[in-house]
C-alpha cells in the first residue's frame, strides 16, 4: 500500500532542497509504480536486473534508476532503457557499461559508488580509488559512459552523528569534483534522508517510507 500522504510530503522536502526523488519500488507490484506515476513521480529504482528489466517492460514512460550492485554479465540487460546507474564500483563495470551503451548506441549516465560506511557488507570504491578513476580520462577511455556524479550508503545505525559525519565526508569529495557535468550526489533512503538532504545530497532513493516496508529485504 503506497502512503501519498508521506510521498507527498518527502517530495516536498525534496523539491525545497532542489534534490530528486527517486521512488525505490523494489519488490512492490507494477500496480504501485503505476499508481505513484499518476501522482506525478517521474523517477523509480530498482535493484535486481531481471525485476527492473520486467518492470520496465510494461512501463516504460518513467526514468528507470538502477541502485543495486551490478554484475558485468547482467549489463547488457539495462544498458538500452537504464536513465542512471548509481551503484558503479569498478573499473571493468565501466568498460562493460561504455561496451554495451556502444552496442545501444547511447552514453550511458553513472554515478560512482563510494564506501563510506562502517560496515562490510556495502560495495563501493575506496576514496583514493575513485580519485584515480575521476583524474583519469573517463570521457576519452569510455566514450559511451557519462559519470556524472557520486553514490553513497551510510552505516545502519542510529548514531546520528555518525551518519552525518559519513555523508559529510562524501559531500567534500564531491565538491572537489563537481562540475557543469558532474552534479549528481545520490545519498540518503527512507532512515537518513532528512540528513543526506542537510548535508548537500542531490538525490534521494526511498523506498519503505512511501510503498511500505517489503516482505523480504532486498
Ligand atoms: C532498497 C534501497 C533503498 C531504499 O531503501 P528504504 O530504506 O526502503 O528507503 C535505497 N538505496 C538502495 C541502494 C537500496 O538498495
């Protein structure tokens, strides 16, 4: 069941902070997506290929989001349709991304993904990781990819500060990079928005607080 009320009111929040809202529908029924499309929401995100690829079938007038983590053998895939990769975290992800946006004849947009937690389960790329791939140049070795900015999960955790301090952290390296084509920083969900969105985020990706909590974690 999707909460208007709370969407209405995160996209408001959004909207004041000039920040996207990219409706996390993951595990919830083409019914929902369609729902929420009526109500004016453009952007929604996915995190399983086969999933989005289905969803995206039989609804293809919104801006697909793919946030989950991507393997290279399922690129191809989404490569076609994707409006924005957020979760990229290697080099040879980029190299299949350029491949198959060739193979599609388009530039495909992606974001970075950094480690910022404090956690072992996250992907991402280490900070001086992501600094030698941004000082190199990715227009030149991957023509058909547009980085064009970062993405970043802080740690579970209650601790405020913390979270604050983990996008905090994520924000400055941004700044240090930003440019007029690179201007995207997606950060915070449903538990840390309010600060991800204080702390400079362009973009945030919520699922539970608008369609409700899903049955099984994805
Ligand atoms: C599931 C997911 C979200 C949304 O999580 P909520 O806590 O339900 O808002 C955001 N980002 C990523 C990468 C996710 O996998």
């Amino acid at each position: 069941m999707i909460n208007l009320e709370r969407f209405n009111q995160i996209k408001k929040e959004a909207d004041s902070f000039h920040a996207t809202l990219v409706a996390v529908s993951k595990t919830k029924p083409l019914a929902d997506i369609l729902e929420l499309k009526k109500n004016g929401q453009k952007d929604f995100g996915e995190n399983y290929v086969q999933e989005l690829t289905e969803k995206q079938e039989q609804c293809t007038d919104v801006n697909w989001h793919f946030i989950g983590h991507l393997q290279t053998n399922k690129v191809k895939y989404i490569a076609p349709f994707v409006h924005l990769i957020h979760g990229v975290d290697s080099e040879s992800l980029l190299k299949e991304v350029n491949k198959q946006g060739e193979k599609s004849g388009k530039v495909v947009s992606c974001l970075l993904q950094l480690f910022i937690a404090d956690e072992e389960t996250k992907f991402g790329l280490s900070f001086p990781e992501a600094e030698q791939l941004l000082n190199s140049d990715l227009k030149k070795q991957f023509p058909f990819v547009d980085v064009c900015g970062l993405m970043g999960m802080a740690t579970l955790t209650e601790d405020e500060h913390k979270i604050r301090s983990e996008f905090k952290s994520l924000r400055m390296f941004f700044e240090r990079f930003k440019s007029a084509n690179f201007q995207t920083l997606s950060m915070g969900m449903t538990s840390d928005y309010p600060i991800a969105l204080e702390e400079g985020s362009t973009m945030i990706r919520i699922g539970s607080a608008i369609f409700g909590e899903r049955n099984y974690k994805k």
